[in-house]
C-alpha cells in the first residue's frame, strides 16, 4: 500500500451488511468555515457549539491562531473564540492553502480592518474554482483587489467601505458569505441579487445577526445588509450538516437498511430525500430526524445537481454510487462544477458500467459490486467510495482516506455503529488481518 503522511490513511470495508440502527449528525462543516471566519469581526468573545471535529475546521482554527486570534476549545464540539488581539491582517499560515475557505478570511478582515492579504484558496480539485465574484463584491464596496505572490489582496480605499447593489452572475455560495461579512460594518446599505440559499448560508448570517449585524433575505436570492457600527460577541450553535446527514441516508438506501438519522433539519434533505422515494426507498420525516429504509433494487432516475433547494453538488457522487446499482439507465447531470465524475473510475473498477460525456453521467446498473483497491479522489467522491465498499462482494480497501476525514467526523465510528464492517488501517498486514477476522463473522 502506497506510503502516506497521514497514520492510518487508509479503510479496509467488508460489504454486504445491512445498517440497521440510529446515528447522530454533527455541525455543518461549510457553516463552520464561514462562522469561524466572522467570528474574528467582532473584539468581544464568541462561543460557537456544536462545532464539527473535523480536518478543515480543525485547519482553519489553527490559522486563527496563528494571526494571533485567542482560540479556546471547550470541549470537542464548543470552541471560545476571541479576535481582539489580531496582529496583522496578512495570513501566511502554510496549512490554510489547502483548505478552499481560507478566502472567507478576506470577508471577515476586510469588513473588520478595511483590509486583508490571504493566500488564494486551495480546497477539492473538482473544478477551476474562481473568486472573480468574490472580487467583484468587494470592488463594489470600495475596495481594491489584487493577486499578488499567490495572495489575493484587499483594501478600501480612505479606509471605508460603502455599501452597494450587487448582481452576482453566478449563484455562488462562497461569494455571498463574503460579500455578507465585508459588508456589514460598511457605510449604508448593502444589497446581493442572485444570492446563494443554501442552509450554510442563512447559519452565517444568523451568526452574524447575533453579533449585531443587520443583515435580512438570507435563504432568498436577495440579500439586505445594513452596515452598523461594530459587532458584539454571542454564543450560537451551528445547525446540522445537510450533507453528512444526506451520506448517513444514502448508506442505509444503498445497503438496504434501515436506519434513524438524528440531528437533521428534514427541510434542508428535501430534495434527498424526494430522490430516495422516487427510486423506491421509504423515508419517514420527525422533527429532528428522517428514518430511511429500503428493502431491495433501487429504480432508475434522472438528477441534475442545482443550488439549494435543488439537489446539491456535494451529494452527487453518492447518489452515482446508489444509480449505479439500481435497474436500469440513470443520468446525472453535475451543473455547478465540472470535474466531480472522479469516482467513476474508481467504481467502474468494482464492477459499475458508466459513461461520462461532459457534465453527464450515463449509468448502466449493474447488480453487484466486487471489491477492489481503490483511492478518493476527494471529499464527498471519497465518501461515497465508502458507500459502494459497504455493498461490495468482498474487502475494498480505500486510500487517502484524510481526504473523508475533511469534512467527516469519525465516519468509520459512525458507520460501525450501524454494523458495518469497517476498520482504519496502516498497511497490508493490518488488511489481511481485518480480511481473516471479518471472513469468519460474515
Ligand atoms: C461551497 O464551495 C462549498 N464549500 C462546496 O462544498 C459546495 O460544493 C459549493 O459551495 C456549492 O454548494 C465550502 O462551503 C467551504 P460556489 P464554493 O462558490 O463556495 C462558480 C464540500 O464538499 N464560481 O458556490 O467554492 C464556481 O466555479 C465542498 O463540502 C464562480 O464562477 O462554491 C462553481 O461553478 C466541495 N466565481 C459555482 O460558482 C466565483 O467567484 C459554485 O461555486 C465563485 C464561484
């Protein structure tokens, strides 16, 4: 097995175990990373809870400190932070590259400070990325911007911002998160047309609300802020992460189980949950909790992923992993960016039979998967290889397993707590070995 910098980079999974149980949900990472960022806007103490213990927000964390702001963690899920002491507004910190939200950085300095010098994002290569959104908000407000040694810099200019009438040309959620924090301490009005709605959104802007802030419409395409004076802290609890919660149903659906999902908002899953239904599964919606079931052969359907409230991008190479075993032809159509098929490849050697013309996938269902040695080529295609190894005839084993570790909060945990077979591993002697003892329950 190819050497790693990360200790037990690796999942060995014997599939063909039903989950069967109940699981709990974390906190949304994509919230997380936006809130950690506004929470430096203000010199008063936040206390943020149910903050997921995840690889990006563990990595954007460090970053604070690093700028000098004071970072407290509580317990795993409370995080104090408190932003007073910044030194400087210029972020060198090495790690904070590798994560795409370091431009949220910008945003919070710039509407806090008036200016802001952060290393362009790096993030998932699912696509070409842009911020030229994100530069034209912050252009509209009266700053300059340019890239300069790799760092992407901002100024006001006469050290104000002013509020202003944004059209974003493209619905982007990055950019509305960061046109929303640089202008809510700016002079006057600020409104976002063609704003993001996705539920990360609308938690950024109540956090900021319960420091002050006055922003209205998140959660619609248009956004009104008015700036104020200065922020004040708070303590808020980030809401449930609709993606981690969309995986955890997918795996019940593809595993033919039956499971209870905890800690959701069952309005954010709607269109998950509308596509699981349509393919033949039951799912059951409480309160704080859905209850997936499925009890043989998903059917065929078409998908295209859409901005909130349509099917969201990051739940796209699960439902490929489920489309690819049901009966039938599928299509998935991947809209918002234009290189999340790399899954494909990985699960074509299991056994699945899709084409890939463009943005569209065309999926043969096949009846079964083998296992085989396979690698994640990125968050949410490297979850949803876990999928397919928990159906798969035989042991997968899955590299670059930090790739998951992102955005999920101990998913082998997890997914052990509803009876899967699934252990982290370090090298083949530790394969052979899960091999033998799970051989002998299965
Ligand atoms: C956020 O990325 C999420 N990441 C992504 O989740 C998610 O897939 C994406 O939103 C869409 O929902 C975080 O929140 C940290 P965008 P972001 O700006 O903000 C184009 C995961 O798995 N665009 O909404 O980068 C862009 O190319 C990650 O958790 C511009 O053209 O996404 C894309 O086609 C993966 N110019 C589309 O907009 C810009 O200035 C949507 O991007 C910005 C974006």
């Amino acid at each position: 097995m190819r050497r790693s910098d990360f200790e037990k980079d690796h999942y060995a999974i014997r599939g063909g175990v039903p989950l069967k149980g109940e699981v709990a949900i974390g906190g949304a990472k994509n919230a997380a990373l936006g809130i950690i960022a506004a929470a430096i806007m203000t010199d008063e103490t936040v206390t943020i809870e149910n903050m997921p213990d995840v690889r990006d927000t563990n990595v954007m964390l460090d970053a604070m400190k690093a700028i000098g702001v004071i970072v407290d963690r509580v317990d795993r899920h409370t995080v104090k932070i408190n932003g007073s002491l910044v030194q400087n507004v210029n972020i060198e910190f090495e790690s904070i590259k590798k994560i795409r939200a370091s431009y949220y950085l910008i945003g919070a300095l710039l509407g806090k400070y008036k200016e802001a010098e952060v290393p362009l994002p790096g993030g998932c290569n699912i696509g070409s990325r842009p911020i030229d959104q994100h530069q034209k908000g912050f252009r509209a407000l009266g700053a300059s911007v340019r890239i300069e040694r790799g760092n992407i810099i901002a100024k006001a200019k006469d050290d104000r911002l002013y509020g202003a009438h944004i059209y974003l040309d493209v619905v982007t959620v990055g950019a509305t998160i960061n046109v929303m924090m640089a202008s809510c301490m700016a002079e006057g009005k600020t409104i976002i047309e063609n704003a993001a709605k996705e539920p990360h959104v609308v938690d950024v802007a109540n956090f900021l609300n319960s420091c002050g802030a006055n922003i209205k419409g998140a959660g619609t395409d248009v956004i009104r802020i008015r700036g104020v004076e200065k922020l004040h802290g708070t303590t808020y609890s980030i809401i449930p992460d609709q993606i981690e919660a969309g995986t955890f149903m997918c795996a019940a659906a593809v595993t033919q189980g039956d499971v209870l999902i905890k800690n959701v908002i069952p309005k954010h899953l709607e269109s998950i949950t509308a596509k699981l239904i349509e393919i033949g599964c039951t799912v059951e919606e409480f309160d704080d909790a859905v209850r997936v079931r499925n009890n043989g052969r998903t059917h065929r359907t078409q998908i295209k992923t859409l901005p909130y409230p349509g099917f969201p991008t990051d739940m796209q190479p699960q439902a490929g992993v489920i489309l690819s075993l049901s009966e039938g032809i599928s299509t998935i159509t991947e809209s918002i960016f234009e290189n999340r098929f790399k899954y494909v490849d990985e699960i074509t050697r299991m056994g699945a039979n899709i084409k890939v013309e463009g943005n569209t996938a065309i999926i043969d269902g096949v009846s079964k998967y083998t296992g085989a040695h396979i690698t994640a080529p990125d968050l949410r295609a490297g979850a949803a290889l876990v999928l397919a190894g928990l159906v798969a005839e035989g042991v997968t084993v899955i590299d670059d397993i930090h790739l998951i570790e992102r955005g999920y909060e101990d998913f082998d945990v997890k997914l052990r707590s509803l009876g899967a077979m699934i252990q982290k591993v370090d090298d083949s002697k530790a394969v052979q070995r899960f091999t033998l003892e799970t051989a002998a329950v299965s």
